[in-house]
C-alpha cells in the first residue's frame, strides 16, 4: 500500500510502502472499517531513524512528527 506525505501546501514530500525500496516502511498496522459510518482509519507506525540521508528523504524528516499524523 502507497502513503504520501503531504506538507502544509499539499506538496509530497515522501512516501510510505513496504513493497519499494528508498521509501518509509510501516509496521504495528490496523485497519479498521465502520460500517455504521462507512468510514475507516489506518493506524501504523513509522521507523524515522531508518531514513536514508538522502536530500528528498531528508527533507521529509523535519515534516514526520506526533503532530503531523
């Protein structure tokens, strides 16, 4: 599954895949439907010290905080 991660101005600045490499990978997920409602939510969690020191990764570091999810 492909995530992207958006700034304040909805420009990517990095993505979340388990399936390619030079991404962010995610474990400890769940997803959870509501039929009530119709809607559903994916919680995960992200490893930040595995990004690799690259400029595009690099820059998407100052954006993943608590806050931001």
């Amino acid at each position: 599954m492909l995530l992207t991660i958006h700034d304040a101005n909805l420009q990517k600045v990095a993505f979340v895949d388990n399936d390619k490499q030079g991404t962010l990978n995610y474990y400890d997920d769940t997803w959870t439907r509501s039929l009530l409602t119709g809607s559903s939510t994916f919680e995960f969690t992200v490893f930040k010290k595995s990004i690799k020191s690259d400029n595009a990764l690099q820059k998407a570091y100052s954006y993943i905080n608590e806050r931001a999810w």
